[in-house]
C-alpha cells in the first residue's frame, strides 16, 4: 500500500515503468489479502484447506491468480527496462503510458482466466483419484498446466532481459573507454543493473521452486493424506510463506533503488547521445 500510495503522489513518478510497478504492488497486496483469508480459514477449520472444500476454491483462484499476476509483471518489468537501455536509442520511446497499461490489462486478464479455471469446473472437488495431495481441491494436472510453463517464464525470461542489459551496458562502456571518455556512470550503472538483477532472479528462484517442486510431488505421489501427515503439509506451508515473502521483497528491489538507477541509466543515455 506504500508503494502504491507513494507513486500516486508523486508526479515525477507518473511514468509508464510506475505503472508496472504500482501494478506489481497490488498483485502483491491481492497476495498478502487472499493468503489472510486462507490463514483464517486454517484457524476455523484446520480440515477445509488440508483436504479441500468448496470454501476453500475462491482463495486459492484468488491466490493463484495474484501469484501469476506477480509473474507477468516481473516478466514485463524486465522487458521495459531491456526496451529502455537497447542498442537503438530509439526504442526508450517507444513503451508508452498507454502500452503500459495494456500490458497491465493483459496480464490481469490472463491471470484471471489461468487462475480461476478451478473456479469454472477444472477442480477435484468430486473426483479423488487426480486430486493434489498438497493443495486440495486442485487437479494434479491443472496444477502442471499452470506451474511447467509459469515458473519457466519467470526464470527463463528475467534472466534474459537483465543479462542483455549488462551486456549492453558493458559493450557502451568499452565504446566509451575507447574514445577515451570517463566510465564511472557507466561502470556504476552496470554494477547496480547486475546486483538487482541478481537479487530479482534468485528471489523469484527462492519463492517459486518449492512450489514447482511440490507440484511434482503431487504428480508422482499415489499415497493419500493421512500418510503425509504432518510432514509434507509443513512443507506446504512454508511455500506458501516463501511466496508471501516476495511481497516484501519486490517493493525493496524495485522500488528502493529506482530513483538512483534511473539517473544513472538517464546520464548514461545523455552520454551516449553525446558521444553521437
């Protein structure tokens, strides 16, 4: 709510990135909302999220769907700032407010249709020979269809983005030493790209491998619940808090440390339409 009061406020942040950011902050907040009311829900009747319900159905899309949301905006946030340092000056320009928030558009609608499909039939509320062990009363291969190629974009994807980034900020900097020009925005700006970069990757890999992982169990697991107890339900939870963790972790990565990184990218830009 912070992040997202603040960038409300502030007139120099209404900007086509504050969009995605202010967007990835209410994925969050739906996060941390939906993951309340399914604690809740474990305080009045422990039973309901261990072996699945028809109550237990709304928070689970809710919560899937803010987890995928987070994924789509990391995934966009990457790509806006790649679009923002490429070769071609040229195409800073081209991200605008409008596209901004068609991508903002976009990616919800997508989360709400991938996330709420339990919602429209695919659960296993009636039928317990593919039902998830670990987060009842998802299918097992509804959890496969959502967690194969939503954990892979959010690794493969950011990887990508930000290491192109590095890569086109140290090409600038030899250019620049070449025409003896001074590197230090150049070299600074390079080492901020990669910690963040780093930080971003290995918080994603952190807070969304357990889960991948538990869907796998769940998909070579035939023992029921009673044989798990307790052991794999801890497991379970402590995904989930994992997750919720990114909550914190995604306003202290991407809001913290805009303002000096996009100085830094904004001189280097200046240098380089110099340098021209």
């Amino acid at each position: 709510c912070t992040v997202i009061f603040t960038r409300l406020a502030t007139r120099d942040l209404h900007k086509p990135i504050s969009i995605l950011f202010c967007n990835l902050a209410v994925s969050d907040l739906f996060t941390s909302f939906s993951g309340f009311w399914i604690s809740m829900l474990f305080i009045t009747d422990p039973d309901i999220t261990i072996f699945g319900s028809k109550d237990t159905l709304a928070p689970y899309a809710l919560y899937t769907t803010s987890i995928l949301s987070t994924i789509y905006n990391l995934v966009s946030i990457g790509v806006e700032r790649y679009l923002a340092v490429a070769e071609s000056m040229r195409t800073r320009f081209r991200v605008a407010r409008n596209h901004s928030i068609a991508v903002v558009f976009i990616n919800w609608v997508l989360a709400f249709f991938l996330g709420c499909l339990p919602l429209m039939g695919w659960n296993c509320l009636h039928a317990e020979r593919s039902v998830s062990v670990l987060y009842s009363p998802f299918c097992v291969d509804y959890l496969i269809f959502i967690a194969i190629p939503n954990v892979a974009v959010a690794f493969v994807v950011p990887l990508f983005t930000y290491l192109r980034i590095i890569i086109i900020l140290r090409k600038r900097k030899l250019r620049m030493q070449a025409s003896g020009q001074a590197t230090g925005t150049c070299k600074s700006a390079e080492s901020q790209v990669a910690r963040t970069s780093i930080s971003i990757w290995l918080l994603a890999l952190v807070s969304y491998a357990p889960f991948f992982a538990g869907v796998i169990f769940d998909a070579t697991n035939q023992r029921c619940h009673a044989e798990l107890y307790p052991g794999v339900y801890i497991f379970r939870n402590c995904t989930a808090m994992l997750i919720t963790l990114t909550c914190l972790g995604n306003p202290l990565l991407y809001t913290l440390r805009l303002r000096a990184l996009g100085a830094k990218l904004k001189a280097l830009r200046c240098l380089s339409a110099k340098r021209a």
